[in-house]
C-alpha cells in the first residue's frame, strides 16, 4: 500500500512566536493528509536552524530566471 501524502501549512491566524532568551521559533503549523486536515502541530526551530531555513528560504524566493525561460513545473526545490 503507498503512503499517504502529508503536507504542513501555516495555522490560519496563528501567530509565529519566539523565545528572546533562548532563541527558539515557533511555526504554527496544520498538518494534512490529502487536504484533510490531521490536526495541528508546531515546527520548533533552535535561532540557527530558523535562519539557516530563512537564508534557504530567501533564496529560493529570490531566484531570478533567464528571460524567454518558462519557470520549472516539477515540485523539487
């Protein structure tokens, strides 16, 4: 039998939050097997995994491509 697909998104109005003494980051996050939601979970990240996660997210958000170039359809970052 496969596996079912899973995928995360932001809560809706649930809000990030971060600890100033320790640096960790919550991300409020709905967990969802084939867009049914499974229930909610945060994603805890230490102050270097949320910028490392930040610096790759950038990057990616930041890509330009060559002109006359059709942007890649493929869901591989």
């Amino acid at each position: 039998m496969p596996a079912t697909p899973w995928h995360a998104s932001p809560r809706p109005n649930a809000a990030t939050t971060g600890d100033v003494d320790t640096g960790e980051i919550r991300v409020p996050l709905e967990l969802f097997s084939v867009d049914r939601s499974q229930g909610d979970v945060d994603l805890v990240l230490s102050r270097t995994e949320a910028e490392a996660l930040s610096a790759r997210l950038s990057y990616h958000l930041n890509r330009t491509r060559p002109c006359g170039r059709a942007p890649r359809v493929s869901g591989r970052v």
